[in-house]
C-alpha cells in the first residue's frame, strides 16, 4: 500500500514536467531547471508521502484494543455528582476521553505491549476472596500480555501501600493499577504518581481530591436494589408477610461500594412501610455472627437479613445455622463459601460478580494507556449477577474458570 501511494505522487510530478518540456520555445536551461526542481519536488513529495502513511499507521495503532468490545453510555465521567446523589463525597478526577462504557466478561483481544513493562499492583486486601481473586486475574493477565507484575498487599494500611508506591516511582514503575487502602487518604501518593506522570488505573473510585487516568467500577446501587428485592420476593415466596425487622450487616467505616449498596437497598425497602431495617456493623465474620446472633434474640419478628458484602452474609449464615434459625438469607458477593451455602440451602442468593475478570480489563486498559492510546475510557463498568440455587452450579463454573462447586465441596 505505501509503494502504491508514491508511485502516484511521482507519475503526477513525472507528467508535469514531461508537458513542460515539449512546451515549444522553452530554452534548455529551463529543461533542466525544470529537471532540477522535479528531482527536488519528487524527493519531497516522496518524503511527504511516506510520512503521510507512517502518520496513518501510527493513528491506526492507537486504537484501544477492546474498541469493539465497549458499550458506551456517557460521553464524560461523573462520579463526582452521582456519588453526591448517594450522600458520598467525591472529588477524583478521570483523564480518559473515552468517556464511559460497559463491558461483559473477559476481554476478547488482549493488547500488545510496545515494550514489556513494569506494573504496580497495589491491592487493599489479599485475604477475602475478592482481593485474591483480583490478585489471581492480574497475575494471570500479566503473563498472557507479556509485562512485569510487582504487587503490594497494604492489609487496609494507607501508610503501607503509600511507601510501596513511593519505592515503586523510586525504581521507575510504568503505571500503577491502584485499589485505594483508605479512598479518603490515598490522594497524597496518587499525587505523587500524577507528578510522575505515571498512569494509574484505578480498581475502586478514590474519593479524596486526586488525579487519575481511569476506574474499574460495578453498579453498586443496583446490586443493593436486587438484593432487597430478592429478600422480599422469597419472604413471600415461603408464604411470609412483609411486615417485621429486616437486619442489614455494613462495615463499620466509609466504603463508596458499601454506600451505595445501601443506598440500593434502603431504597427498595423504604416502599414497605411495614418493615422496620435495623444496620449493625462489623469487619469480620466472626464480628457479623456476633452481631446477628444477638439481632436473633433482640427481634422475635425477624423475617429477613442482607449481608452488604461477603464477610457479612457468611458470619449471619453461620449464627443461624449454629441456632437452627431459618431466616431468609441475601448477600453479596460471589465467595466459595457462599455459593456452597446457596447450593446448600443455607443462603437464599448473592447478587455477584467476577474480580477475576475485572483485574484483566484493569490491566488490559493500562497497557493500552501505556501504548499512547489516547481515547481510552474514563471508567469502565463491569456486570453484575443475581446467584440462586436455580444458577449457582453456572456461576460457581463462571466465577471460578470452570471448577465446580461439586469439587469444592468434595475438597478439591
């Protein structure tokens, strides 16, 4: 294709100078000033042609390499005013111009790295399933793009994962695929990368005054709404009424995640005017089997419980089960352990989703910032999964890269 567009360029200049010199009366000093000047002309039209097609080839490389994949759904990314709406402060800002897309399941096309570079994982938490699963989904993502993978697992310490990060920009790191230990104090070293000019992909929403190039999120929200709305349509499912104490166990500081989980789901459960939603709070499972086991006793009337997150619905499930409670039981998250407890019976559903696919589409959307693509997404939604005992052998194969949850309960 490049040969083709000279060979135009030069058969153009080529006529021209052939008609001006058949042109009668022309002296021969003209010819071969014409001559001359064609040579020049022809040398730079031809430079200019192939700068032209490298200038084209270059544009063409920098298509994100998920173009194809992406659903767009906004054209700028707000996260500052749809936080607002949910009572939560934000006040991150997001470089890609990209705007905002939707994605489903793993990336079809990884990209190809310009060179092999150096990733920063810095992680909250590795030890609940969802840090370890993001842990897993990068590291397998890395090796199949070809780039170094350092990671810091800062166990909810924002002093730890900001030293990690400052070693890291020391070394001269890439780009940084960052999951903020505290949002609210993470925006000092984020500042540092921005000054760095390092690129950061963010896996959950900074809230404090920062900089960054994009964020993975899911629609929170919703999956407080379809949890609510699981809970209710089993109550009446098992003949029960809507009326008596709903318990919802949080976690006992500001989560964007968890904030707008509740917000879904108080927004379902404020339309039934004859349930009364008690929250309690707790970090752990043993601190949420605590907290229920008494809620048991406290409320005779109890006819339902929703654990905002994984460490939540685990802990009630238990301190029902050791009291040989029946009790309606909704969670979130997609944890082995609760998935078993769906196939059990145990738990009525999760509404879930894979952080083992959303760390490829993290990574993968890093390496396209890092290769000069420059219309990349500002934010990138993942989906969301409502899980019951009709769909929990699917998902746990979805989840978990085939393995099923037949194998996990036997111990494999």
């Amino acid at each position: 294709m490049k040969k083709a567009k000279i060979a135009v360029v030069l058969g153009l200049i080529v006529a021209v100078a052939v008609t001006l010199a058949v042109i009668p009366g022309c002296q021969v000093a003209t010819t071969e000033a014409t001559t001359a000047v064609t040579s020049a002309e022809t040398t730079a039209a031809q430079t200019a042609a192939e700068e032209t097609i490298a200038a084209e080839e270059t544009t063409a490389a920098k298509v994100h390499s998920n173009a194809a994949e992406f659903t767009k759904i906004a054209d700028v990314v707000d996260l500052k005013s749809y936080y607002a709406t949910y009572g939560v402060t934000c006040e991150a800002t997001f470089l890609g111009k990209g705007g905002v897309v939707t994605v489903k399941g793993l990336p079809e096309v990884l990209p190809k790295p310009d060179r092999r570079y150096k990733i920063g994982l810095a992680l909250y938490f590795t030890v609940d399933e969802t840090g370890a699963n993001v842990l897993e989904g990068t590291k397998a993502a890395a090796e199949k793009i070809g780039v170094d993978l350092v990671v810091n697992d800062a166990n909810y310490d924002q002093a730890k994962q900001d030293q990690a990060v400052e070693q890291w920009i020391l070394e001269g790191i890439d780009g940084v695929i960052f999951y903020p230990a505290d949002f609210n104090a993470c925006g000092p070293i984020l500042q540092k990368l921005y000054d760095a000019k390092i690129p950061v992909m963010c896996g959950n929403p900074p809230l404090t005054p920062s900089t960054v190039n994009s964020v993975f999120t899911i629609d929170n929200v919703q999956m407080g709404r379809d949890g609510a709305q699981l809970l209710l349509d089993t109550i009446v499912a098992r003949g029960g009424k809507l009326e008596g104490t709903v318990v919802f166990q949080n976690i006992p500081f500001l989560h964007p995640n968890a904030a707008t989980r509740k917000a879904g789901f108080m927004e379902v459960m404020s339309k039934q005017p004859l349930i009364k939603v008690i929250e309690l709070t707790g970090l752990t499972p043993e601190d949420h089997y605590k907290a229920f086991e008494g809620a048991m006793q406290a409320y005779p009337d109890l006819i339902g419980a929703w654990g905002l997150y994984s460490s939540a619905i685990v802990g009630m499930s238990n301190a029902a089960k050791a009291a040989g409670k029946d009790i309606p039981l909704v969670g979130v998250d997609q944890d082995r352990i609760i998935l078993a407890g769906i196939y059990n019976g145990e738990i009525v559903g999760t509404v879930g989703y894979s952080p083992y696919n959303h760390a490829y589409w993290t990574i993968d959307n890093l390496i396209n910032i890092l290769n000069g693509v420059e219309d990349y997404p500002g934010q990138i939604i993942g989906p969301i999964e409502t899980v019951t005992k009709d769909n929990v052998e699917e998902m746990f194969k979805v989840y978990y890269n085939g393995a099923t949850i037949q194998d996990y309960l036997a111990g494999k």
